[in-house]
C-alpha cells in the first residue's frame, strides 16, 4: 500500500534556528497538507496546498511557516526562525481526490531547546 | 464554524466487552466523517469514513444528521484495540478541504 514518507523522524534544533520538514506525497495525489500535534493535544490543521499554492491556512501558520514543493514530490514545511512551542510532532498527509481519504504520514518529532 | 468534540478523555473497559466511542460534530454544510487510531504515538491510520460504511477491525460508526453524531461502536473489544482514536470532520473551502480533529479517545482494554 502507498504511503506518504517523512524525513527526518526527529530533530532537534535551538531555539532561533530554521528547520525544513520533509514529506513525500503518494504520487498520484494532488491535495498536501500539513498537520502538527503538541504533546498530549489534539491534531491542529495548520495549512492546505493544492495546485501549486496554499488553498488554506490556520491562524498557527504565520509568517514563520512556509510550505513549498519544489520538484513534484517533495513537500516542505520551513519553519524559519523555531520556538520552544513549535515543538511538536508534525504530520504530512495527502488526498487523492476530495472524495478519498487522508493518508498521513509517520510524522517528525521537532524538538525546539 | 465546524467543531468535533469526543466527550471521553479515556475510556477503559475488559477484553470482550462492548465499545462505544462518542462523537459529536458541528457543520453548516453537508458533513464527511473519519475516525482515525494512533498506535503508541505512530502514524495516523484511516479506520472509518462514514461515506463508504465499511467495517474495519470490527468497528463500524452510522453518521446521525439528527444528533449530529458519529459514534465508533465495536462488539467485543480486543487487547490490541488499545489506542488512542480520533474522530475527524472534512470541510471544504476554496479550494481543498481539511480535517478539523476532535481531541481523541484513549481505548484502553485490559483482560
């Protein structure tokens, strides 16, 4: 069965320093969003991708964040200067089409010290 | 705006009793419900979505309009049920949708 591939499982970065989380789409998928869980609270939609840009983002997204897929199965999210809270675990997930289901992805622990 | 709420923080019961995890939704609009279950902090694996009524592990949830609910009910539950589950509401804007998670159940099933 497909699944959606994140990069790396975990890491750890200061405080102030920029991070890029990598995912990997199912390749027939054109829908790509990015999810993130804080330790023992629930899964927060931070921003929806589809034809090339951002269809939707939540108020967690801020000038901070960016998401990018530079080369048709790649799909980044750039945390560009990390907090203490922006530890969590952070998920990928992908749709087919608006009447399939989300796949995630095994997720990346971000430890922000 | 849309909302799921699961009433149940933790829910704990014996190896072969009956399971029942509550779900509520709030939504304007025409409602797609999933339940998704976490292993130990793993991925996020699709179990249900209402639209394709399927039974999955044993465990099937009925979408109720009325009571705006999606209740995940399974007969007799197994140690490995053991999990945390969480109950999802798709919405659409612009141009894609997006899951809005309810805070999740832990199952908790001993012998």
């Amino acid at each position: 069965e497909p699944e959606v591939t994140q990069t790396p499982s975990h890491q750890v970065t200061q405080m102030g320093q920029e991070v890029i989380l990598r995912c990997v789409p199912i390749s027939n998928h054109l829908y790509f969003y990015w999810y993130r869980q804080i330790l023992g609270q629930k899964v927060e939609f931070l921003v929806s991708f589809y034809n090339n840009e951002i269809s939707e983002k939540s108020e967690i997204f801020d000038d901070q964040f960016s998401v990018e897929r530079p080369d048709g199965s790649n799909f980044t999210l750039k945390i560009r200067s990390t907090k203490l809270e922006d530890s969590a675990m952070y998920f990928c997930a992908s749709r087919q089409r608006q009447s399939q289901g989300y796949t995630f992805g095994s997720g990346t622990r971000l430890t922000v010290v | 705006a849309q909302r799921v709420t699961q009433p149940e923080k933790l829910l704990s019961v014996f190896k072969g009793a009956p399971v029942e995890l509550k779900c509520n939704y709030s939504y304007s609009g025409s409602p797609e419900l999933f339940w998704y279950v976490q292993y130990s902090r793993q991925r996020l694996q699709l179990l249900l979505r209402h639209i394709s009524r399927e039974s999955i592990k044993g465990f099937t949830a009925d979408l109720n309009k009325g009571e705006t609910s999606f209740h995940l009910k399974k007969p007799f539950a197994q140690e490995e049920d053991s999990a945390m589950y969480y109950c999802a509401l798709s919405t659409y804007t612009g141009t894609a949708s997006k899951l809005t998670f309810g805070t999740g159940t832990r199952l908790q099933v001993t012998l």
